[in-house]
C-alpha cells in the first residue's frame, strides 16, 4: 500500500522568500524542502565553500606543489562508476594544466575490484610514480596505502565514503567525513572532494609565483564534469552541491563543456542547451557507468579526457552501445528477480537479499536499486565474484543507514563478511558462497531491530496541489531550469482529476486524458498497465512532451488512486 503524503508547507518562510523576489510556486516549493532564506539560494561561484575549510586540502596542495616543482611522476587511481570518472578527468585535467607528469589507472570491477588494493599497487609501480593519488576511494584502503608507502610513493586519498574504525596511514586525506574534518558539507561526491583539492593546489602555486609569467587556468571550466559525477553519484545536493551543479548546467547550456560532455549529450539524444539534472543522472551518467559495469573505466575517463572532438564521439558511441547492452543483461536479471519474488509479500520481511549464479557484477546494484523501489526494501543483490565468494551491491530506504547495518553485521558476527564499505543509501560488500543464506538471516534480524516499521510503509511526498494557472508550459519550463536531486527532490504534485480517456501504450505504459475544472490534460504512468477508475487521486510531475516542434505539458505520473 502507497501512501500519498503532503509536505508541510512553513508559511513564514515562503512570505520570506517570496518578499525576497522568488517565485512564488518556487517560494513554496523551496520552504517545504527547508530553504528560509534566499541567500540559501545563492548559486553564484562566490557561495561557495571555500577550499582551506577542507581539512587537509592545503596539506595536499602543498605536496603536489612541491611534486610538480620537482618533476616527479604522479598516478591517479580512480573508482570505476561515474563520480570516480569524472574525478579522474577533473585531476588530469587540472594538474596537467598546472605542468604536472600525470598518468592514471582504473582497477577493472571483476579482475581487480574496488579500491587501491595491494594489488592495484603493484600494477601502478610499473608506471613508477613518486605521487600516488585516489580519487574516489581509498578512505578504507589500509592495506593498500601500506604497500604504496612501501614502494617509496608519496600518497594521497581523495574521498567522500565513510571511513572504517582505521584510517590508511597515507600523507595526506582529503573527505569531508574523516574524523576532526569540520566542512560544512559531509555531501561532497568524490569528483567534488577532488575539485577542491585542485582549488586548494592553484591557490598554492599561485602563492608561490607559479603563473606570474602566463595565464592561470580556469578550473571552473571543470564544473561540467563536477556536475556530472555529483549528480550520477546520488549524493545530497545541499547548497554547496547545488552551487556546483547549478554552475556546471549553466556551462553546459551555454555550449562551454568537455568534447566528451558534449558528445554523451549526442550520444544520448538530449539537447545541452537545455540540460537538466535528469539528463546528468538518467541519460549521460548511465552511459559512463556502463563502461565500469561492463567493460573498462578507462573508456570513460578518455572520453572525458580528450580533446579531440571525433574521439570524443566515437567513444561516446561505443559507451551508448555498452549501455544498451547493460540494459539488455539487466532486463533479463530483473526478470529473475520477479520470477524469484513472485507472490512474495515484504509485509512480514525488512530486508531482501538475492543471488543467481549467473548474474552480472556489473549490474547487480541496478537491480538492487528495482527491486528497491518496487517493494520498499533495503535489498542487496548478489553475483560471483572470486572463486567461493559473492560480491553484493545494495540499496536503502530513508530510514535505514545501509552501511551502519553492514558494520553492525560485521561487529556481532566478525567472520561473516569479508569485506564492505558505502554510504547510507547504497554500499558494496563481499561474502563466502557459503555463508549466503547466514547473511540473509543476520542482515534481516539486524534490519529488524534498526529500522522503524512505520519506514517500512512506502509514502510519496508531494507537494499538495499545483494551482490551476501553473499547470502549464510555463510552470514546467520554470521547474525544469533548477536544481533537483537527492536530499532536494523534483515537485511532485496530487490532486484530484477525472479520467477521460484511456489506453495502454506497447502493452507497458498507460496513457490517459484526464480533466480538472473544464481544463483536460494529458497524462501518462510507465511501465503500468492496469487500467484506471473513472475519478482518480493523482500524484504526478510536470514534465514537457515535444512532439513534431510542438511543445505541451503531459502530466508524469507516479501513482494514482480511486478518489
């Protein structure tokens, strides 16, 4: 059972923002999602946080300053999904723009797996690097910053994840969730917490005299890939997230981006002039990750990378190709699933966990991520991995930290799970084969006692209805241009309306006519075939349906009932 849920609305802080110039649909919209003041909308590059409250950006900034004076040789080891790609390119971008030998690697997700393992380590001492920096990873790599100190490489981590009870004894660590860290924003996705890293770096080399005869580059020609990883990683978009991808969309809509930006939007037939976050994270995002998932990350960075327009779009076009082959491999898997958890009733369960033999590493938290949101489950899916072991990627609801659970599994039954990490919506871990079905029965009993029942009962938070002089192209046009993601979400609106007409689409989607006030409107819910009553509650998006250059307002829904 869905339960359609208003926000509440503070009154006081939409006079405030409306008497502050806002919009007053926006000025609503806003207050529900916690903005009081304006100034908590300033998306100007001048808000944002500066670059010494990072603790140990300045440290870091000192190091590679002192590397590239030196000549030395660094490597970036990145994470293989889209933030870790565009962390990547953000470094190589910037410190070969400040004259640094700079070189990367990316472990390839089945062979070598996540993070700068001991392994990962002596694949890079082949490139003999002096510096050795993580991007996206790292904050649980202890035995992986031993063995690069051990070949003599200076290190440095760049993260966001949560850290362990141990820290890596690496020279220097930038993430904002290390311990003593006091940045305002524990939100930064890796691509930002490498951004940074870089601002803090010119801000060193130019105290040092570096550009005195030459041009200083401009790093914020990199909010386009900073925008990107921020949206694709699903990280909260406060205000100093929504500073960064608000600064990158302007770019990308302006025509200033990365040839391998501008090449993904091709790519995915989607027009950069009017670029949304759902663009980033459902359109150029996915085509990224497939070349973690399926092939090699590498693919990606070098599509971020060059700046040859034609290699760009060639890449771009092998990424499409992978990414529709991933959705080919996930369609089947999620079929699976459904085979799997037919007749299945989450009622008496907090938790699901599954495994197939035959399923894809590569995909399995897609999966997780279906299966989620069909039955309001923190759920984890697992594939093989090395022999005897499972990989599993999962998952969670508001209301269930995932990677606390993982760690509270761990503390109650040491010998259970060989190794995990993550944030509180979605984490990684690995298992024995064996013990598959022990940590099915432990994940549920500590899900159990950690969660809220009442967060077990799916709820669609809305914003109440959506006045009739702003259900139209002007209001979803205004809609569109801002910042919407995690932590931030996309106005969803419900009301009442009468249904018309009918008909189902490809035998999956329901098309329907309905009316309000004399007023009829199109209207559409994907992937549902069964039919609607004659007067139905609606929650729906407003979205924009371009057909043949004509331009209307359809109405997205998300879920109806009989009214």
């Amino acid at each position: 059972m869905i339960q359609i849920q208003p926000r509440a609305v503070p009154q006081r802080a939409v006079a405030a923002l409306a008497d502050a110039g806002i919009h007053p649909l926006l000025a609503r919209l806003y207050a529900a999602r916690g903005i009081a003041r304006s100034s908590e909308l300033d998306n100007s590059l001048k808000a944002l946080l500066p670059p010494q409250a990072l603790t140990g950006a300045a440290e870091a900034a000192q190091l590679l300053a002192d590397a590239i004076e030196a000549g030395a040789r660094m490597v970036i080891v990145a994470d293989y999904d889209c933030d870790g790609a565009t962390a990547c390119a953000v470094g190589m971008r910037a410190l070969r723009a400040f004259g640094a030998d700079v070189h990367y690697l990316v472990p390839g997700r089945v062979t070598l797996g996540y993070g700068l393992t001991p392994a990962m380590v002596e694949i890079a001492a082949r490139l003999e690097p002096d510096v050795l920096i993580t991007v996206d990873n790292g904050i649980a790599s202890v035995e992986g910053i031993a063995a690069a100190r051990a070949h003599g490489m200076a290190t440095i981590i760049t993260d966001h994840h949560l850290p362990g009870d141990v820290l890596p004894e690496a020279d220097v660590i930038v993430n904002p969730n290390q311990p003593g860290c006091d940045f305002p924003s524990k939100a930064l996705a890796g691509v930002g917490a490498m951004f940074y890293a870089m601002l803090a770096l010119r801000a060193e080399l130019r105290e040092r005299g570096a550009f005195a005869g030459g041009q200083e580059p401009n790093l914020a020609d990199l909010l386009d890939l900073v925008a990107l990883g921020t949206v694709a990683d699903v990280v909260k978009l406060d205000h100093n997230n929504r500073i960064l991808v608000s600064q990158g969309l302007q770019r990308m809509r302006a025509g200033r981006m990365q040839p391998g930006i501008r090449a993904l939007f091709a790519a995915a037939g989607r027009e950069p002039s009017r670029a949304t976050t759902f663009d980033l994270g459902f359109a150029l995002g996915p085509r990224l990750n497939a070349a973690g998932r399926l092939s090699d990350m590498s693919l990606g960075i070098e599509c971020l990378i060059t700046d040859d327009v034609g290699r760009a779009m060639n890449i771009a076009q092998e990424l499409d190709k992978l990414n529709r082959e991933r959705r080919s491999i996930e369609a089947g898997m999620q079929e699976e699933a459904a085979l799997r958890l037919e007749g299945f009733d989450p009622g008496a369960s907090a938790s699901i966990a599954l495994f197939e033999p035959d399923w894809h590493q590569g995909v399995i938290g897609i999966v997780a991520g279906r299966i989620k949101e069909k039955l309001h489950r923190p759920t984890i899916a697992f594939a093989r991995g090395n022999e005897g072991e499972l990989k599993g990627s999962g998952r969670s609801i508001a209301g269930l930290h995932l990677r606390d659970a993982l760690d509270l599994v761990t503390k109650q039954h040491p010998d259970l799970i060989v190794r995990f990490g993550g944030h509180a919506m979605a984490a990684g871990l690995t298992i024995r084969e064996a013990d598959f079905d022990r940590f099915t029965a432990v994940f549920e009993e500590v899900v159990a006692g950690l969660v809220d029942p009442a967060a077990l009962q799916r709820r669609i938070e809305t914003d109440g209805a959506l006045e009739s002089g702003y259900l139209g192209l002007e209001s979803a046009r205004l809609l569109e241009q801002e910042i919407w993601g995690q932590g931030f979400p996309a106005p969803v609106f419900d009301d009442i309306f009468r249904v018309e007409r009918q008909r189902v689409l490809k035998d999956r989607h329901l098309k329907l006519e309905l009316a309000k006030q004399g007023v009829r409107y199109d209207a559409i819910q994907f992937n549902f075939a069964d039919g609607a009553p004659d007067t139905i509650r609606a929650a729906y998006r407003l979205s924009i349906n371009e057909y043949n250059g004509v331009s209307n307002v359809q109405l997205m829904l998300e879920h109806f009932e009989a009214a």
